[in-house]
C-alpha cells in the first residue's frame, strides 16, 4: 500500500474532495483516489465539464495544490455557489472565476483576459483563496502568476478580485483524458518536499502563504 493511498481524515477532520454526487447525462467522468482524482472520458471541449468540491467557503484564508492532467484545455478556479450553475455538470462559466491552461488567461464572467503563463501536463496549480478580502491568487509550480502577494490583503497585489460571497473551488475538463488531481492536503500523488498549513494540517507540494489553511 503506497503512502499516497493512505488518508489522514478522522472523524472530526475532514479534507475536502470532489463532489461525486454531481453528475450529468453529457458529461462522462472517471472519478478515483478517493474522489481527489478526475479524467474526462467522453465530450469534447463544449461544453465545459465541471466537478466542485464538497466545501463551500464563505470566509476565511484557504489554499490547495492541483496537478493537470493535459490532453486538450483544462481550468481550474471558484464558482460561485450560490448561483442556479454552480453544481451543474455543463455550463458556459459564466458564474466563476477561472485560470486556463493553453493560454494562462484568466476566465471571469465568461470572458478571457491575459493573466499568466501556460501550464502544461503534470504542472501543479496552486490555489490562495482569500475570502475575508475577496482575492484570489493562482501559482504554477510555485511561483505566483501575475506578481501576486497572497499575504497583502485588502491591497490584493496581483490578485484577481472576487464578487461572490460563498464559492466552491471548481475543476473543469476538456477534451477526453483531460482532468485534474486534487490534493486539498491529503495528496493522491508523491510529495518530494511536504509542507503544511500554519495549523499543521495539510502535506502540500509547496508552502501554503501564512495564514491560509488547508480546506478541511
């Protein structure tokens, strides 16, 4: 039994993971390692194919790490949870705020800006979710896109601002054999140098910014 199948959640501790109740009769999904690893397996890039997770945030300072799993175009972002699209499986992203791989834009309200670089095949994204101050920050291998300061608050240094008051972080697939693997601080996949939150949770790739937490 290899350590990456080995889970740290007890009863009064949960990691988050994706949400496997939200399905959908034109969008096919391979969903394993304990709901934190998913590869589209039918459809094509329209339209989208989203799987939440399974915590919803409303305040607070969260961060998660994602690996992509490339064949054609993935994103990775926040929906907005309190909209009527938030756990459909099919949407035009409209309702969430999203960094997509082929071309490092940012995809807010379902229009496309320029934002950071590319990411590639076994990239590892790294998500900072500030909800007290409304910014999101994304990183590529641990370096934070547009010159972002996770830890500059309300001044929000390179952040991508947020207008929704409750979010669910959001994975979407392409094309078939597009996916993602999570590690909301209970890796699926190898750590070469473990790093947790400022609480001790979490086993992350790269070091959560102080003052963000594992999403458990």
């Amino acid at each position: 039994l290899a350590s990456t199948d080995q889970t740290t959640d007890t009863p009064t501790n949960n990691f988050a993971t994706l949400n496997s109740l939200v399905k959908g009769s034109s969008s096919n999904f391979s969903i394993s390692e304990g709901n934190c690893s998913i590869i589209a397996t039918g459809g094509t890039s329209e339209p989208w194919k989203h799987k939440p997770a399974t915590i919803e945030i409303s305040s607070g300072k969260f961060y998660w790490e994602c690996k992509a799993q490339i064949s054609g175009v993935v994103l990775v972002g926040i929906s907005d949870a309190d909209s009527s699209t938030a756990y459909s499986v099919d949407d035009d992203l409209d309702e969430g705020i999203y960094y997509r791989s082929n071309n490092g834009n940012k995809y807010i309200g379902g229009s496309l800006s320029s934002y950071g670089n590319t990411f590639a095949n076994d990239d590892i994204i790294g998500v900072a979710l500030d909800m007290d101050n409304k910014k999101l920050y994304f990183s590529k291998n641990g370096t934070y896109q547009n010159s972002g300061v996770p830890t500059s608050g309300s001044t929000g240094t390179g952040a991508i601002a947020i207008t929704f008051d409750t979010v669910v972080p959001d994975f979407i697939q392409g094309n078939v054999n597009d996916g993602w693997i999570i590690n909301f601080g209970n890796p699926p996949f190898s750590i070469s140098s473990g790093n947790s939150d400022d609480n001790g949770y979490g086993n992350f790739e790269y070091a959560p910014p102080s003052g963000y937490l594992a999403l458990c």
